[in-house]
C-alpha cells in the first residue's frame, strides 16, 4: 500500500442537536452538546488510517486548548502528525453544526489557523510528498495552496483527489491536475452551474466536469450511493440502507474509503463500492471523526 499525504484543515466541531433547523431570525431550544473532533482534512486523515492506509496530515492549528485535542486524537489514530504546527495568537478552526432528528445538518465554518496553511507549508513537506502515491486535498484551506500542492504533487508524479468542499468556483487550470473530483450534489452544482439531485443530472455534470480535463468525476448522492465518470465508463453504485443518524463526514468516511482501496490496488468499480459502504457506516453514528469506520465494519457492509 502506498503512502497518502493529506493537506487540509483541522477543526473543532461544536455540535448541537434540534429537532429541525430554525428560520431566519427565529430562536429555538436544542438538546445535547458536543465538542468533536472534526475538519474535513483532519477527518479524511483519520478515516484513511482507520480503514488501514498509511497517511500523513499536513495543516495548522492555532494556540489555543483546542489544538493538542485535534492533534492528540489524530496521533491516537494512527495519523503522522509531523507536518500540523501551531500557529502563535491565531485560534484554532472551528464548526459550528446543528444536527435534527433527520440526521441531517447544517455547518458554519470559522477557519482560523487553517487560513494560514500556505505554499511554504507545501515546500516544507516536499520529502513527504515525493515518497507519496496519492495527495489529498479540500478546499477549507485557501485556493492558492491547494493549487501549488496540486502543481508539486505533478511535478514528483503523485495522484491527486480533490473534494472540493466547500463549494466555490475552481479554476480549469486547477482541475486539469486533479485525477479524482469527488464533490457531492450542491458542490458539483456550483462547479457546474446546474442542479444536481439524481443519477442523471449528475451524469451530467459529471460529463461536464470530465470535459474540463478531469480523468474521473465521482458524484456522491448520499443514500443513493455514487455516480462515477471515466473516459471508458460511467456506472452509478447504490449504496446499502441504514438508519440515517448523523451525515456529518460521511463524504469525508467515502473519500477515505476511496482512497484507501485505490492504494490497494482494487478497481475504481471495486473502491468505490468500498467507499459508499464506508459512507454509509458512518451516518449510523454521531459526529464527525466519532463516526468514522474500522476496514472490518466496511467490509461487512459489502459483504453483506
């Protein structure tokens, strides 16, 4: 298996449940409170080691109480946490996530010390990139730095994955370095300009997305799975049924899960079967990096 560099962010989730989302301006009660482990970089390092990959965070945290938390819990799962610096007089990354009795939520991001990840941090880590096979990347740090690891990452012949969460417009230049986009349904509509909601408009989209130089679009469409475009082929995967808990980090449970068999060496039909199970695992759970799956649940799950 070869070795995954993960470039991203690293949060503190602060987690309410509600029985549904309130209106604008409107006040209501909520139940109980969580502070979890979460950041989309932070959550898709720890499901790759989880699920048996040998992966490497690189990112920033702030000063505060917060960050030895994030960065104890990544090193108690197995993460290298060599390349996550503190940064002096700047707070850690936080989310703010309520989740209603449908499991599903809404989130607002404060970045912190994640607007501090630069290019340099890249040159820094370059002896990590060039030993790895597949680099990792989302877009909660900021666009200039995903672009440079994109370019360093082509220059020493390492495979990209970008799941561009939050969705913001991405340059083509970027794209064409990228060997797999993963958005879900609102990332690709705003990558696209178009709604997205089922297999066929995300075939679309994924058409158009492949179009501007993509080698592999996967479009993540929660409980009905996955739909995946190559220059030879385009397949939907279904995934399984389960009670639906929490979708907090499911797509970042999906992006581990795809990362990890590709680095196996399964198929892309084979790893993305694989990762719409690790999806669905996680969304039986509370909370971000609480939710994420051991290979053996996953297996189970494609298995069964």
């Amino acid at each position: 298996m070869g070795r995954i560099v993960v470039v991203g962010s690293l949060n503190m989730d602060l987690v309410v449940r509600v029985d549904r989302m309130p209106a604008p301006g409107e006040t209501i009660r909520g139940h109980d409170f969580h502070t979890i482990p979460g950041g989309k970089g932070a959550n898709q390092a720890a499901a790759i080691s989880q699920l048996g990959g040998q992966v490497a965070m690189v990112g920033h945290v702030g000063d505060d109480a917060f960050g030895p938390q994030l960065v104890g819990n990544l090193q108690a799962r197995g993460v290298d946490t060599r390349y996550v610096s503190a940064v002096a007089g700047v707070a850690t990354g936080t989310a703010l996530i309520m989740v209603d009795s449908q499991g599903e939520n809404s989130i607002v991001i404060a970045p912190g010390a994640n607007a501090l990840v630069s290019p340099q941090d890249i040159d820094a880590c370059d002896d990590l990139l060039r030993q790895a096979e597949y680099l990792v990347l989302q877009c909660e740090i900021p666009l200039e730095t995903v672009s440079y690891a994109i370019r360093r990452a082509a220059q020493h012949g390492v495979r990209v994955v970008l799941n561009p969460d939050p969705a913001r417009d991405l340059p083509r230049e970027l794209l064409r370095g990228v060997h797999y986009l993963v958005p879900n349904e609102s990332e690709a509509e705003s990558l696209c300009g178009r709604k997205v909601y089922d297999a066929d408009t995300a075939r679309q989209a994924a058409r158009q997305l492949h179009a501007q130089g993509v080698p592999v679009v996967i479009i993540t469409l929660g409980s009905q799975g996955a739909l995946v475009l190559t220059d030879d082929e385009t397949f939907q995967m279904p995934a399984p049924q389960v009670r639906v808990v929490d979708t907090t980090a499911a797509g970042d449970a999906f992006v581990g899960g795809l990362v990890v068999s590709l680095s196996r060496g399964l198929s892309l039909r084979e790893a993305v079967r694989y990762a719409v199970c690790a999806g669905a695992v996680a969304v039986t759970r509370f909370g971000a990096q609480t939710s994420l799956p051991a290979h053996a649940e996953v297996q189970s799950l494609c298995d069964g």
